[in-house]
C-alpha cells in the first residue's frame, strides 16, 4: 500500500506530509482546489514525465517522496534485487527531485536510479485510472494478457511456449539439413578428395605435440652420441690420449735406476692416471655404443610430423584441429550419401512438431474463448446498476492463420462494446464516452481485481456526470474493490465519499505574505466527526442546511 506521501514545492502545494489508509481512500474538495495537483505529484514520483512548470512559483525546485509498505515476494521487489540492490524488506521509497531549469533526479531507497528503471517499479505498485486510462485496459495489445490472467492459463501458456520452441527448432534443423545436403554435393568431389587424403593419415588429438618431443629427443641423442664418440677416440684411439701417457711410462720404465728413483712418485702417480683413463675411456665406449638413437626412426618420425604440419595448412587449421574437421567432412559426405534421407528425418520431424504445436495453441484457444464469455458475462453483470443497462461488452477471441501463431498462441483477443442498442461492437476507446470509458474500466478492475493487480489502485473522477443510484454503484464497486487492493478516488460523489475507509478534503486559500497574495493547496484527513459536514456540503454547495446535513448522516449509516 502506499503509505505515505510527502510533498515540496511542487505547484500549488509547498508543504504536505499526508498519511494514507488500506482500504478505500476518497479524496474531495471544490472544483480547482488542487485534486489534479495531488496525483500530478504522485505522478512524478512513480516516475511520469517531468515538466518544469510543475515547480511551486519563485522556488528553484519541488520534491516528491512516496513510501509504500510491501510484500517482500512482490515483483517491485525482485526487480530491485535483480538490480543490485539490497532486500527492500517490505519498503520501497520512491523519490523524485524536479529543478525549475526542468532536470531531475530519481532515487529509490536511497540509491540514485534512471528515470525508466523508476517508472518500472511505479508501474508495478500504482494503477492510475481515469477517463483516459494509459494502462493497457484501453489498449488491445494488452487485452490478451489480461484475458489469460484471469483465465489462470499459465500451465497452457508454458505448453504453448515449450512446443512454440520445439517447432521452432525442427524448422531450423530441417532448414539446416537442406543447407548441407545442397552444399555437400556442390562440394561433393572435393570433399571425398579430402576426406580420402585425412583417413589415410589419420591424425590424432595431440599427436603433433608427442612427435614434436620425440623427435627432440631423438636429435638430441644423435649429437651426444656423435660427441661420445670423438671423446672415445681422443682418450683411446691411435695416437690418443692412452697411447701417450703408456709412451711416458715405457720412456721412464728403461732409464737408470738413480733416475727412476729420482722419479718415482711421479711413475706411480701416472700409473695410477693410466688405470684410471683407461677405465674412463671403456665406461664412454659403453654408454656410446647404448645410445638408443635410430636415424631410420627420426626419419619416420620427421616425415609424419611434416605431413602432418602441411596437411594442417593445406585446410588452414591446426594440426591438433585435423581430428575435428575429419568428423565435420565425415558428416557433410554423409550428407551426400544420405542427405535425402536426412532431410525426411527433419521434416517427419517438424510435422510432428507442429502437431505437438497446433495441440497446444488449441488447448489455449478453448480455454481462452471458454473463459472470455466467463468474463465478458462478470463484466456485463457489473455494468446496469451503473448506469450502462443498454451496453453490451464483450471479449473477441479471433483464431489467427498458422503462420501468425507464437509464443503466446494462435489468437488475437481484445475488448470491445456496444454503447447503445442495435450499434455495432467496436474498441472501447472509439465507442464509449468519456463517463462511459470510466465505468467500464471500473467494470472491468472489479471483475480482474484478484488477476494481478498492482497493490495500489487510484480512479479520478470515475464518477464524474452521475448520481444517485448510479453513484452509489460506482462506490460500492471502488468498496469491493479495496477489499482487494488500497484504492485512492478522487470524487465529486457524496455516495461515492461517503463509502470510504478513510476521508481527505483537498482545500485552496489564499494568504498574503510580505505584501503578496499567495494560493496554497492543502490537504487534511477528516476525522468521522467532520465527514458529515463535507458529504453535507458535497450534496448542498456552500450553504450546509439541516436536511444536507441530515442526508448525509444517513449515507454514511447507510455505507458505515
């Protein structure tokens, strides 16, 4: 509900704080005593359009703030969540700031948001009815919904949906099927071309990697055995290493004794080298000649990685790529060879589909025709004692060709009526007046009012040319009606006044300040002890008289 509403500077008004009921709220007061300003203001906060006019003369801006008490599970809710706020927690504060340069600002809980995302979330908490209702009950493109939701044909809407999807699908498999069995034999001799060249190498995911460190590896081997072998031949070959120091030893072995004494550490020393090279030169001939190298293996090994490489490039791929696009060219020459059948697969397909499609929109169009004379009966029920007797209303529910079938089904439906006897049905916005157009939403909000309506709803001035009887209609309806949600009507009915929970008198005088006279709107919630003398004046004028006053005790007993 909207809980409060508090207003700067905007218009007529420079200072209101007002607090609102559950329930019906009627607001009163003379003719241009402000009531228009009151929901202009409102306006603003749920995010209508701004105009710079709307700004109390000589201040440089006006403010509006809107506080509404919410379920937490409310779609206002969830939208702000998806939005990046925090839980609202059962509040939602709507607040708009107009400068008199025509700029505003908009904020929602505190937190700066766009002008779109507030009349989002406006929309979602306030209904604005009037004579000329902008809320989708005058528009067709809205009738559909609103039928359903009444209808409660979600189950059949989310069959419609799921099957829509499936036939959708299929004609885009079978579109597809036919894409590439016409291209698979436009391609046909190259591609058997290709797929022959791929299967005879048949590459595999990662191979290039595993050949490329192979034959790393292999290389590598080759080098080192070709080093291990030069150090063999400089240790132990003719003329190497070896055969020097042994010639050293033999030298010193057939000199005189006093030498060989002279040198003796040193012939032990390089005994001790000799034993030692010649240990070391066996051990590098062993690991030489156990190097794993095979020239005829790097060979093999080199020819299937090019082959590889210039195959990948060749289809301007890469060559761990080469394994996938065998498959794809697998598959479009099985396009060839059983496109035909492919294509009757798709369309056996899509036929089945289809049926799948045309039960389902169906199913809905018979519970939308059965359910549109439910409502268009409530409606008309709804319309005598407000003064409508000779009206017709009905709800239109028009199969459409196949082709025009969707998501949402295969009908168009929307609202029409037929304001006189023997005048043809037409949409309600060309053929009923403006009080008419009034009633018939009233009619209608009655009727839907527990089919997802906002939680606030507001009427300006539904009742506007009736009385009587017929005012007295009218607000047992707006009565009914806030039994399901709060609603706010601006009146000029006594009857209609005298059915509400809570009661505003909307009032304008004139003060003089500093010199100049200045107007101000106010608005003051009546206390029961002062609702009589307004419903008097409301059904007297000015001069309240005993018997005025006396009436309206009695509507108020009477609707009490």
């Amino acid at each position: 509900m909207l809980a409060s509403l508090s207003i700067r500077d905007i218009v007529l008004i420079d200072r209101l704080n007002l607090s609102l009921s559950t329930g019906l709220n009627v607001l009163t007061g003379e003719t241009g005593a402000g009531k228009s300003i009151l929901l202009d203001s409102l306006g603003l906060a749920l995010g209508m359009r701004a105009d710079r006019a709307l700004v109390r003369s000589g201040c440089q801006d006006g403010a509006v703030t809107a506080a509404f008490d919410i379920k937490s599970s409310h779609t206002a809710c969830q939208l702000l969540i998806e939005n990046g706020f925090e839980n609202p927690e059962g509040e939602i504060i709507l607040k708009r700031h107009l400068s008199k340069d025509g700029k505003s600002r908009a904020w929602i809980n505190d937190q700066p948001v766009t002008q779109q995302l507030l009349k989002h979330i406006g929309e979602l908490l306030v209904e604005i009815h009037g004579q000329h209702d902008d809320r989708g009950l005058l528009h067709a493109a809205a009738h559909r919904d609103l039928l359903d939701l009444y209808g409660q044909h979600q189950p059949l809407l989310d069959s419609v949906k799921a099957s829509h999807l499936a036939y959708e699908q299929a004609k885009d498999a079978l579109r597809q099927a036919k894409e590439d069995y016409s291209n698979a034999r436009d391609d046909e001799e190259w591609l058997r071309h290709a797929v022959s060249e791929i299967d005879k190498i048949q590459p595999q995911a990662g191979e290039e990697r595993d050949l490329a460190d192979k034959r790393a590896i292999m290389m590598q081997g080759e080098r080192l055995s070709g080093e291990l072998k030069d150090m063999v031949s400089i240790l132990s070959g003719n003329k190497g290493v070896e055969d020097h120091l042994n010639g050293i030893l033999r030298k010193m072995g057939r000199m005189d004794a006093e030498a060989q004494a002279l040198l003796e550490t040193v012939i032990s020393s390089l005994e001790r080298a000799s034993i030692e090279l010649s240990a070391g030169a066996q051990d590098l001939d062993r690991i030489q000649s156990s190097m794993d190298y095979d020239p005829l293996q790097l060979e093999e090994t080199e020819e299937r990685l090019f082959d590889l490489r210039a195959l990948a490039r060749k289809h301007n791929c890469q060559v761990d790529d080469l394994a996938v696009l065998s498959e794809r060219l697998h598959h479009r020459l099985k396009a060839v060879d059983s496109g035909d059948q492919l294509v009757k697969d798709a369309e056996a397909t899509l036929d089945q589909a289809l049926g799948a499609f045309a039960t389902a929109v169906k199913s809905l169009h018979e519970a939308r025709h059965q359910v549109a004379t439910k409502l268009s009966d409530s409606v008309m029920a709804e319309l005598p004692p407000m003064k409508l007797e000779k009206a017709r209303f009905r709800v239109a529910v028009h199969s459409l060709p196949q082709e025009e079938w969707s998501a949402h089904g295969g009908d168009r439906v929307w609202f029409e009526m037929s304001a006189n006897p023997g005048a043809d049905f037409g949409p309600l916005v060309k053929v009923a007046s403006g009080g008419e157009m009034a009633r018939v939403i009233l009619a209608l909000k009655v009727v839907l009012a527990r089919s997802g309506s906002a939680p606030v709803m507001i009427f300006d001035e539904v009742d506007r040319g009736i009385g009587g009887a017929t005012a007295d209609a009218v607000g047992e309806r707006l009565r009914r009606l806030a039994g399901e949600a709060q609603v706010l009507v601006v009146t000029h009915s006594p009857q209609v006044a005298a059915r509400g929970h809570s009661h505003m008198k909307i009032s304008k005088a004139v003060s003089v300040i500093e010199g100049e006279e200045q107007t101000r709107t106010s608005v003051y919630k009546l206390p029961e002890s002062e609702r009589t003398d307004e419903i008097a004046r409301m059904l007297a004028g000015a001069e309240i008289t005993p018997e005025a006053r006396a009436a309206a005790d009695k509507l108020l007993a009477m609707t009490g």
